[in-house]
C-alpha cells in the first residue's frame, strides 16, 4: 500500500497514459524506419518515462505511471504478450476517422506468459518512482472476450474452443496468473482497463453482437463472471480499480448510451477497490446509475482529455454535489476522464494543456477533501 497510507483509489488520481514527448515519437519513428535499433529505442524510452516520473512526484501525485510510453496501444501491447494471441493490422474507420490500426484474435489456447515483457516494465517504473506508490495499467479480460473472440472474422472463421465456457476458463486463468505476477513484481496498485462493456449498451454494437449468434444482455452476466473469477485469488494487500470510458482514440469517441446498463453487473464485482468513470460530456449520462455503488469509490471522470480548454473549478464542484444526490461524498474522487494518450500519437491537447488539468483536478480535490 502508498507510504502516505491513503487509501486507493486516491482522492486526486490518474487513469494512466501521457503524451510522448517529441523525443521520444522521434526515436519510435527512426526505429520504425530501421534507423536506431530497438536498444537505441527502448534507451530513450528509459529516459523519457524518468523524466515523466519526475514530473509527475512533482505535481503532487499519489501514484505514477510510465505513461504507458512503450506502447502503440493502451490494450494491444499487452494482450500481443500473451499466449494464444495473433496480432493483425488493417484500416479502421470506426472513430469517425480513417487510419491504420492493429487487431487481434484468439489463435491458440489462453495463457500468461511468465516473459511478459510488461513484467520488466512495471520493475523499471516502480524503481524510479520509489517511494512515491507505482501503478500499472493493464486491458480487462473482456477486451480479448469481444474483440479477440466475439466480434472476431478470424476467430469465428477459424475458434480455437469447443465452447464459450472452455474460452471463459483459460481467459480467467490467464489473468488470474497475470494478477499474481506483477503482484509478485512488486505491483500494489493495479487498474483493468476496460471499455469492451461498452459494446454492452452501444445499439450498434448490440446488434453486432448479436449477429455472431450472442445476446448482449446474456455477456453482460458473462463479463461480470469473467472479471469476478479472474479476481478471486488477488492478494488482500493489492488494490485494483476499473476504469471505463467510451473510447478516446486522438479525441475521438467510439461508444454511445447509458451506464444504466451496466451498472447493477459492474459495481456488483466486490474485489475492485474503486471505479474510474468519465464524465466529461453530455454522452455521459445523467449520475443515477452510481446509486448502484456499494462500498468501494468512484472516481469521476469530470476533467476531459479530449480537448484543451481547462474546466473552471465551480463547474466541477457542482457536478461533484450533483453525484452526492447518489452516492456520499466519501466515496467519490476526482481524476482526468481518461488517459491523454490512448494511443501513440495522443490526444488533440499540449503537455502544458496535460499538467494544467492534473492540477485542476489536484486543486478541486484538495477543496473538496480533507483527506486528499
């Protein structure tokens, strides 16, 4: 747990990802381009994920991240590292924009590689950040359930399971031994990121669902399952969070409804510690869903990475007390409403725009709560 004893989710939290520094999407670049050698790019890799440590003890975090520097993408890279995983690249036109993007199907029996290369990673971060609390990021379980699987050309042309449930075992397991290994790594803070529950409420994404022969309503009680059975043996001392959003692909958003739908299936799932959440938008939803909540916290996604006009503060203040309506105050925190940097090539914002919000959020919590 944090040195400050606080408790996690923090009262001013992150969800995870930065913008590269040009440094560092030069160095990708020449390495893409054969010019440097992956020594040469995971050297300044090193360098730049220091440097934002240092950046982020300095504006007052509770916990830091590694910006998720070394990846393309904030769920590829590390479902690419599993057992059973093909990794394929084709043109996608689902944010609203046309651009090359990678995939990937289930082509093998599930598994956790003990190599991982996110292993070394987070060992990396955490001894950099010490003693200031190091906290990794990882896709949830259901990301590879619909995409890798369900909504999979490849997977449906040619399964590797005789059934969903054959699937649903080697999919728990995988991730159960995942917990444990960066566990075992040091890792004390662990955050599921997650948006394949949005292809649960999405109207366009429920039919999609049902034409590969699924019932989205039926996936909702499957998701839970998955999640719930992949943090059955989490050691007491390890927190994990879940965070949420509807897509953030360089500003652009991919899911549309309510969290109504989901509500009762994600906040019944006990072993997480607090939810992330975005709120940053009309797109939202109104806060009834979180009276729904049982005890852990909720972290409101109320400051959009999208974009970098700065939010005023009593704006904030006030959304916050609305959400008091329906669930109390001691349970809500306050963080970005996703990460800056979904991807490699980020966010429509500057890093002065990033560190302006960070404070924002660090300032309003800091009003709000003693604790904070």
């Amino acid at each position: 747990m944090p040195n400050n004893k606080q408790k996690i989710p923090f009262r001013y939290d992150i969800v995870g990802s930065f913008l590269r520094p040009e440094s560092l999407k030069k160095a990708r670049a020449a390495f893409t381009n054969g010019d440097i050698s992956k020594e040469e790019l995971t050297t300044a890799e090193d360098q730049a994920i220091i440097e934002l440590i240092e950046k982020q003890k300095k504006a007052g975090l509770h916990a830091v991240t590694d910006g998720e520097f070394r990846r393309r993408w904030w769920h590829l890279d590390f479902i690419a590292g599993l057992n059973g995983i093909t990794v394929y690249d084709f043109q996608t036109t689902a944010f609203g924009l046309t651009t090359d993007a990678q995939g990937t199907n289930v082509s093998g029996p599930l598994s956790f590689s003990k190599e991982h290369p996110f292993l070394e990673h987070f060992r990396f971060t955490q001894k950099h950040a010490a003693p200031i609390l190091a906290k990794q990021t990882i896709p949830g379980p259901n990301m590879i359930f619909l995409d890798s699987l369900i909504l999979s050309k490849e997977y449906n042309e040619n399964p590797v399971y005789t059934s969903l449930e054959a699937f649903k075992e080697d999919l728990v397991k995988t991730y159960q031994d995942a917990i444990q290994a960066f566990y075992d790594a040091g890792c004390r803070y662990l955050q599921l990121d997650d948006t394949s529950w949005g292809g649960l409420f999405d109207d366009r994404f429920r039919e999609m669902i049902k034409n590969n022969g699924l019932d989205a309503d039926q996936l909702l009680d499957d998701f839970q399952e998955v999640t719930e059975k992949a943090l059955a043996n989490k050691p007491t001392d390890l927190a994990v969070t879940f965070h949420f959003c509807k897509g953030n692909f360089q500003s652009h958003w991919l899911y549309n409804g309510s969290y109504e739908t989901i509500a009762k299936n994600l906040f019944s799932i006990d072993a997480f510690d607090g939810f992330f959440l975005e709120y940053d938008d009309e797109r939202s939803g109104g806060f009834e869903p979180l009276a729904d909540l049982k005890d852990q916290r909720i972290v409101l996604g109320l400051v959009t990475t999208k974009n970098g006009l700065l939010e005023e503060s009593s704006i904030i203040e006030k959304r916050i007390k609305e959400a008091c309506k329906f669930v109390p105050l001691d349970q809500i925190c306050l963080s970005p409403q996703c990460g800056f940097a979904s991807t490699h090539e980020g966010n429509h914002l500057t890093e002065d725009d990033q560190w302006k919000k960070i404070n924002l959020v660090k300032t309003i919590a800091k009003n709000i709560w003693q604790d904070a």
